[in-house]
C-alpha cells in the first residue's frame, strides 16, 4: 500500500462514513483524510480525528504490514475495551467476576469505542505537563 497524500484534517463538505468504525462523519466535522494506493486503485480513507487519534494511541499501525483494516480497528478497540473492564476488577478475584467478563462481548461497540477514546482522552489530560506528576493507572 502506497500514501499519495499523507493524512490531513480536512473539514467536511457533505456527510462520509468513517473507514475505521462505519459510523458518520457529519457535514462540517473536521475529519482525517488521506489518499491511499494498493494494488493499482487510488481511494480516500476517512475517519474521525477521534478513530486516528485512538489508533495512534494504541499502536495498532505497529503490526499492520499492509496497513490498518476497519477489522483491524474494531478488533483492536475490542480487546482495549475488555482490558481496561478487567482491570477495575480485583485481581485476585476474576474468577469471580468470570460472568461479568464474560457479557462484555455483549456490549455494542459504539459503546466501546466511546468509552476506550473518553479513557485515553482523560488519561491524556491527567499526564499533560501541567499534571505530570500523575501516575499511568
């Protein structure tokens, strides 16, 4: 896969589907775009600042040798989710909460996305400068 334009934030013109979590990206929303080329077919990959922004975090572009899928994504925000939902358990009693873990596959992944980008979000303004003394959970 080849970068013809590297990603911008470009403001929308008219409603898109992001690439990365197939919801909208409305009319006026400052969005990424980038055009991209593989296997001798130009396209634009749209998504929300919020998705390229989360996907960067995550370092999901790290084992992606042909670039990032949309199934790649979702799988990535998936397994985040059920990490950071683990981790407000006590450790020493997961086994307890094995039916709680258990149903967090059944949480719609809009839900998951959004409380994955409000973690980092929060994490990010804790550790900016200002707050540096605060401590990765």
């Amino acid at each position: 896969m080849g970068i013809i334009k590297s990603p911008t934030e470009t403001k929308a013109r008219k409603t898109y589907k992001c690439d990365f979590c197939s919801y909208l990206i409305d009319q006026g929303e400052v969005y990424i775009k980038s055009t991209l080329a593989c296997d001798g077919e130009v396209y634009n990959w749209n998504t929300h600042k919020d998705c390229d922004e989360i996907s960067i975090i995550l370092k999901m572009y790290d084992h992606c040798h042909e670039g990032l899928t949309q199934d790649d994504f979702i799988e990535n925000i998936h397994s985040e989710h059920e990490r950071l939902m683990i981790n407000l358990l006590p450790e020493n009693e997961l086994k307890k909460y094995s039916d709680i873990i258990e149903q967090l596959g059944n949480v719609i992944f809009r839900t998951k996305l959004e409380y994955v980008i409000r973690y980092y979000k929060k994490l990010n303004r804790n550790n900016s400068p200002q707050n540096s003394h605060l401590q990765k959970p």
